[in-house]
C-alpha cells in the first residue's frame, strides 16, 4: 500500500500495513521515515535510538527479534554509561533484598528455595548461596521471590510523555533479573557484560508494555509484562529463534495470566509477593518447551481472544464501548483479524532505555508511600521543635495524597495491619515507623536530606513480629489522618508522586512538608546522593544475612559485574548459605 497521501512516511515493508488512521498519528508525531529492520521490527527517524513495534504488526515476533538483536550487540557500543550504572545498581539493590529475606527465615522464599533444591540438574543454574545447580526455572522462582520478598527493590511507574501512546502507567518492580542469571549459568558462555545488557532489555520490554497497557485496568496482575520480557531474554541468551521466543510469550499469555486475586483481603498471603516469581517460572518454562518444538499461539498481542485485544478491543467496537467490554460476545465483529491496542517503541541505544525512568526504594516501603516518607524527612530537617516534641507532642498528622495512593495504602482501614504484608502497605504505618526513628536518632545525625535517608531508614525489623504490635506504633496511626488532594494531586501522577504532610504539634504549631513531587530515589529526583544512600542499604541488608567479611566480597562481585566473566558468572550468587547470620523467623 502506497503511504499516506502529504505524509512524509515511506513505508519498504510489503508484508504488513499500517492503517490509515495509525498512519495519519505516527505522522503527526514525526515518524518521518521507516526502514525494514526485520520481521516485525522498523526503525523510524524520530526514534533513531530505538526500533518500532507497530500495531499492525507482529509484535510479539518483533520482540523475540529485538532481544536478540540487542543482546547479541547488532547495534554496537551505543549504551550510554550511565545506564550501565544504573542497571548495575538496580541488580545489587535487587540480590541484596533477597538475601536478607532469605536470612530472615521469611516464608515463601524458603519454601521455594528448599524446593528448588529438590530439582537437581548439572546443566542447570543456582539459588542465592549455593554452588549446586537445579533446573534452570526453579531457580528462577526461588531467586525471584526472595528478590521481591520486602517489596524493596525497584519500581517502574509506565509513563513516558515523550513517546505518543506510552502514558498507560502500569507499574511493575524488577524481580526478573535472575532469569538471566539462569541463562548465563546454563550456558556457561555469558559473560558479566552481556548479562547486564541482557537485564537492561528485559527492563525495557517490561518497562515499555507498563507504558502502552494497563493489566491493573483489567485485575490482571503487573507480572504479565515481566514474564512476557523473561521469555523473550531467557530465549535469546539460549540461542532461540524470534519464532520460537514468539511461541513462548503466546503461552506465557495464553497460559498463565495472574489476576489481581491474589492481593485481594487485608491479609495479603505469599501469592501476593510470589507472583512475578511464579509468572517467571513459567515463562522459562515456556521458553524451554518452545525451543524442544512444542508450539504456542502465534501473534498473541493481535489475537482478539488474548488479554490485549479482549480487554481494549481494535475492531468491531466504538470509543464508548471500549471501557465496559461486552463479555456476552454480542459483537462478533470485535473477534476478527484486527491490529494489537498500541504501538511499542523499544530503545537499543544512547540513555533513553526504560530502566533510567525506574525508581529506587531506600529502605522497606510500599512505592506510594515515598512522597509521604519524604515528607517525613522535609519535617525533620530543620525542625528542631518537631523532634524535640518527640512522639507525645504530635497531636495530628494530615497527609494529602493521590489516587491510587489515597484509596489503597491511605485506606483508614490500614491502621490496623495484622501481617508484615499488610504493614508494609499501610502508609500509616510506615509513616509512623520512620517518625518514630527519627525520634529516637540524634538530631545532629540528621544534617541533610542523604543522611536523614540513612539514619531513618526503615529495614526488615521495621514490619517484624515486635515491630508490628508495637504500642508507640499503633498509637501514632491512629493520629494520622488522609486527604485525597483532588484532580491537581491526581493529574500530578504518575509522573511524580504528590505528596504533603501537615504534622500538628500539641503547641499548637503546625509544620509542613510542602507539596514532594520526586522524592530521594525518584527517577526525575537529581539531589539525593543514590550511590551512598544505596551504599547504605546494602550493607544494612547484606549485613542481616553475611558476616562482614564475606559481604565484602559477595557485594563487591556484584558491583563490578560488567568485569566478570563467564566463569565468574558461574558463582555470581554463591556465598556460604550454612554461614547466614541467625535470626528468629521474623513473622514470628
């Protein structure tokens, strides 16, 4: 088909065709010029940077090729330095979560590391502390849930104003990276470097479907994109062909979709933070049976009857009718060939890679709850006669907030969190534990805002047993109150996190946060010292599971992993797990 009539796109690709409408839109954001790249993937001039998945294409085709493509270096040395380091920092944060999870007896990590165990396979990978290896998925599940066990590690929020489409603003947090972990053990050839590279393009396939679909729209749980991207690595770093990565996403999708059922109650169990553990498991699972020639659905981001066309229908439906779906099958039109719901933009070049616009947690807290704790730090510095109150002088707390915020971890109801689960998506209670560190720290400790994050941060002990039945605790809760601040606080996520707090005094003074916007470790926050906060945190979360001396070693592997080698990579997770320091389970 010839390109649109006055439009400055020239299609070469024969194969698929971009309809009129998407045309007349890729135009008007200045797709000025595609080249045929492959099967399914086109590199347009507005995005010279990255390559284009468009929506009347094969795209899951054309993420297998991009995978590929990028891990196996056909671009070159055009990663910018700094996501290098920032991958490098994301990963350490990520193994240091989990392996104080695993020190502190926490349940589902240890169910499934003990599990994994029982899987033995000489050709396989390995779990945290251990040189024995297992098959390769097991690992996988095992890694993975001890990673997300704190709800610590990285967050990504899927908004990115710069590229049309991609606003959607579904998170997600990077539990996958031991998945290329496993790669790189099962096939004894991947060194630290391409190990890292192939982390940053897992990042970006799940940070860029965050940014073009919604699973939370539809109670789908967020993993979907992730195990999507786990397939895709997993199999390039194996050697699979793009048909055959397209085969294990269409039976990641066909096959394993995890709905929002599993975060319902205020009692949240394992399932809740397994789930991208368990969604990963079978993903490689997927990737294996794909490769041993079992075939999945083909083309699953345009099947009518996958999640993405089901729940945001392209053919046989109006604008009105695309947010309350008709389930009853009446339109038999909506079932038809039709194009996916989004184009995908996926960097392989220069900084704009998915994993820069990810947000570092420092220290244990639900995501939501960052504006707040900032808020927290805001009142703290400067504020003599706020510590000097201390916990009996503060009267009233007020916390405006945003929805989601607001409705799900401001719900009053969260005052009264009866699991660690629970409590950790309380803001209430996360605001009262770091308060009442702050009382209790020494005001010259707190001189600015990187040391204030160090001093107050909030760790494991924080959402133990003790901790959660904490009298001083439960007291401050009941003193802190929500506001929702409107469509002005609304309108300001997700590309920050509006936050303020108002902390009355039994003086009478009140004293304010002011509104945060980025809090410390945001991606758009350019004050805080992350390197030494980060610095901090690991050594407080390292040190609850390793010897000092052990650490050392261990953290250090992980920080210079872009210089290991393929053999290092061997032991990358290896420490002397019989040698864990002890701790009573800290559930109790």
């Amino acid at each position: 088909r010839s390109p649109v009539p006055g439009s400055r796109i020239i299609r070469v690709c024969r194969g698929t065709t971009l309809a009129p409408t998407i045309m007349r839109v890729l135009a008007r954001h200045a797709f000025r010029r595609s080249n045929w790249t492959g099967a399914s993937v086109r590199a347009f001039s507005a995005y010279p940077h990255a390559v284009v998945l468009p929506k009347d294409s094969n795209q899951a085709l054309g993420i297998g090729q991009y995978a590929i493509d990028f891990i196996n270096g056909k671009y070159g040395e055009t990663v910018d330095d700094k996501v290098w380091e920032r991958i490098e920092m994301f990963h350490t944060d990520s193994v240091m979560c989990g392996v104080s999870a695993l020190a502190m007896k926490t349940n589902a990590p240890t169910v499934l590391r003990n599990e994994a165990l029982t899987y033995k396979d000489s050709n396989g990978a390995t779990v945290f502390g251990s040189g024995e290896k297992v098959s390769p998925e097991k690992a996988v599940v095992a890694n993975a849930s001890a990673v997300r066990e704190w709800d610590s590690n990285g967050t990504v929020f899927g908004y990115n104003p710069s590229i049309p489409g991609h606003t959607a603003g579904e998170f997600g947090h990077n539990d996958f990276y031991p998945v290329v972990v496993a790669a790189a053990q099962v096939t004894g050839s991947i060194d630290g470097k391409k190990a890292l590279r192939a982390m940053i393009a897992s990042d970006e396939i799940r940070g860029r479907l965050a940014e073009v679909f919604s699973l939370k729209s539809y109670k789908i749980d967020h993993v979907v994109h992730g195990a999507i991207a786990s397939a895709a690595v997993y199999g390039a770093l194996l050697g699979a062909t793009p048909e055959q990565i397209e085969s294990a996403i269409g039976m990641a999708v066909a096959h394993y979709i995890p709905f929002r059922a599993i975060r319902a109650g205020r009692d949240l169990s394992d399932s809740k933070g397994s789930s991208a553990a368990i969604s990963t498991e079978a993903a490689v699972l997927s990737m294996r049976r794909a490769m041993a020639g079992f075939a999945g659905p083909k083309d699953i981001f345009r099947n009518p009857e996958s999640i993405f066309r089901f729940f945001e229908p392209t053919t046989g439906g109006t604008s009105s009718n695309k947010d309350i779906i008709d389930i009853t099958l009446g339109n038999k039109q909506r079932w038809g060939p039709g194009d996916a719901p989004f184009n995908l933009v996926l960097s392989h070049s220069g900084s704009d890679f998915a994993v820069m616009g990810m947000h570092f947690k420092l220290g244990l807290y639900e995501h939501q709850s960052a504006g707040a704790l900032q808020g927290v730090v805001n009142a703290v510095l400067g504020n003599p006669d706020l510590l000097a109150a201390g916990p009996s002088g503060v009267s009233g707390i007020e916390i405006t907030a945003y929805e989601p915020a607001y409705g799900i971890i401001g719900d009053p109801a969260k005052k009264n969190p009866q699991t660690r689960q629970s409590a950790d998506h309380s803001m209430a209670f996360i605001v009262s534990r770091m308060l009442l560190k702050a009382f209790k720290t020494d005001a010259a400790t707190l001189s600015d805002n990187n040391a204030a994050w160090k001093a107050l941060m909030l760790s494991p002990y924080d959402y133990g047993h003790e901790a959660l039945w904490d009298k001083d605790t439960r007291e401050m809760m009941q003193r802190i109150s929500f506001k929702h601040g409107g469509p002005e606080y609304d309108a300001k996520y997700p590309d920050g996190i509006p936050t303020s707090m108002d902390i009355t005094l039994s003086s009478g003074k009140t004293i304010s946060s002011g509104l945060v916007m980025y809090p410390s470790g945001h991606a758009r926050d350019t004050a805080a010292d992350l390197k030494g906060i980060l610095h901090h945190k690991a050594e407080l979360l390292g040190g609850i599971a390793i010897e000092k001396d052990e650490l050392s070693g261990f953290h250090s592997r992980l920080v210079n992993m872009i210089d290991a080698s393929a053999a290092d990579m061997q032991q990358i997770y290896t420490f002397d797990y019989n040698k864990l320091v002890s701790h009573p389970p800290i559930d109790g």
